[in-house]
C-alpha cells in the first residue's frame, strides 16, 4: 500500500475544482454533490498540512502552492486515463491519441479519416484539441497537428501543407446596397489566434486601418468565426483551403481582391527519441499521402 498517495478520488475532486475554479461546478462535472467536492479537498488539505484553495463566501482561488500542484496532479491523472485507454485498446486492437487543431479536426482531418479507417480497421485514432504549443513530456500525446513555421523543438515529424493566404469573405447578400468601398461598411470580425491580421491585411493593401475595422467582434476558433460569416454577422480573413468550396458554389464571396499572405504551415510531429509504436508508423505513412 503506497501511504504517501492521496485518495484518487480526492485528486480528482481537487484537479476539477482548480480547473474549473468551483466546488459547485466541480461537482457537476464528477456527478457528486457540492458537500462530496468540498469534504474530499478539505481533506487532502488536511492530509497534505498545505492550503490549496483561498476561500471567500462563495468563491475559490488557488494558492501558489495549489497552483503547482493542480499542475502535477493533472499531468499525472492525464497519463493514468491514456494509460487506462491504452490497456484497453491493446486487447482490442491498437490505438493513437494525437492533439489537433479544432477547425482543423472538424474541416480537414476527420472527413479523411474514414479512408485511414478503411486501411487500418484495428486502429482507434483519438483526437484531443490544443490551440496552443505544448511539451509533450506533460501531455499524454502520441502525436499532434499544429500550426507554426516549423517542426516543434525536439520533435520529428512533416509538414502537412502549407496554409498559403487569409481570404476575405462574406456573405453575398450583405454587399447588397452598400456604396463603394463595400469593405468599410461592414462589421470586420477576428480570431484571438491572430489580433493583426486585419492590421496587416490593410497595410498589404496600401489602405488605411481605421479604429472602426478593429471594433469587431472576436472569437477564438476559425470555426467559430466561419460560423458568424455564414450567418451574415460581416467578413472575415480565412484561410483560403478552409472557405475555398464555399467560394466556388457562390454561398460566400470575397469583397475585396486582396489576400495576406502567410509564412505558417500545418505540421505533424511526435517527440525525438520516443518509440514508434506500430500504429503511430501506420498512421504518419497514411497521413503523408493524405495532404
């Protein structure tokens, strides 16, 4: 029996509490009461002799210390369920976990899947989302699909294909009426992943940037942002492979001539040094013919 291990269930109780910053919410998510979450931190505090949690009326901050450990205990309760999956998997066949990009997933990589499917029935590839660069020491990932310049440090691995250039788009009705030029007159919307680009899509121009192009609303997904353009809440700069189809059968339309140009691409990597396991070869050979 290993003494020095808190109760499992009391390091879940304390990892979502600090992940979602509730006990309520907490509770929620682990299907037990308000009560249950706040007696299993209470007691690993007590346990530990360390406070994690600040607690005013309603309301939970981690300390320093609770922040560090939060920290741990994830990377660690992460690498337990990948070890779980992978057991599981290996008496039913073999199995992937790789970290994409969301619009990536939904528009790129799951509608080509099924023929990775067709050949390699026995694989189960599991995608979890990440927007933003990561070691892969902390994170339980096989591989990963990510936007950047080049191949992450102290990986190996491809590029996909490169993103090429940001497109403007709308929906055709909203130029409808509108006087010369139709760009200045529509609500320009934009992607926290990329707070310049309409800057620098102005300045490609030779044009003006002017307060009222920066006053739209943000989001933080491509997806999401393709979604406020199909349901006519302005244009957008999106990369081209994404809104080309759109383009070509005329459901969206490009108000202005101009593109931004980009130096990023899509690569895929895994760690140097690392095994490569039967699947994580099969998948990589797939993936390099699927581009």
């Amino acid at each position: 029996m290993r003494k020095g291990i808190p109760n499992l269930g009391a390091l879940q109780a304390f990892e979502a509490t600090a992940r979602l910053g509730s006990f309520s919410r907490a509770a929620e998510e682990l299907s037990l009461t308000h009560s249950a979450i706040y007696r299993q931190v209470s007691g690993l505090e007590e346990r530990l002799g360390v406070l994690l949690f600040t607690r005013v009326r309603r309301r939970v901050a981690l300390t320093d210390a609770g922040a560090e450990y939060a920290g741990r205990v994830r990377h660690h309760l992460e690498q337990l369920e990948k070890d779980t999956f992978g057991l599981i998997s290996r008496s039913m066949g073999r199995s992937l976990h790789v970290a994409v990009l969301p619009t990536l997933a939904t528009t790129w990589l799951i509608p080509r899947l099924p023929d990775f499917q067709s050949k390699h029935g026995d694989i189960a590839v599991n995608l979890s989302v990440r927007t933003l660069p990561f070691q892969f020491n902390d994170h339980p990932f096989d591989a990963a699909i990510y936007h950047a310049e080049q191949l992450w440090p102290q990986t190996v691995g491809f590029k996909l294909f490169d993103e090429g250039e940001l497109v403007t788009v709308c929906l055709p009705e909203l130029l409808v009426g509108l006087p010369e030029p139709q760009m200045a007159h529509l609500p320009h919307l934009h992607i926290l992943s990329r707070p310049d680009a309409w800057r620098w899509w102005y300045q490609t121009q030779g044009l003006d940037y002017l307060p009222s192009s920066s006053a739209g609303p943000r989001y933080e997904l491509f997806s999401m942002t393709l979604a406020a353009v199909q349901a006519g809440m302005g244009v957008a700069l999106m990369p081209r492979f994404l809104v080309q189809q759109e383009l070509d059968q005329g459901r969206l339309v490009s108000p202005a001539p101009g593109v931004l140009a980009v130096q990023e691409a899509y690569f895929f990597s895994y760690p140097v040094g690392n095994v490569r396991s039967e699947a994580l070869q099969a998948f990589e050979q797939w993936l390099a013919t699927a581009t």
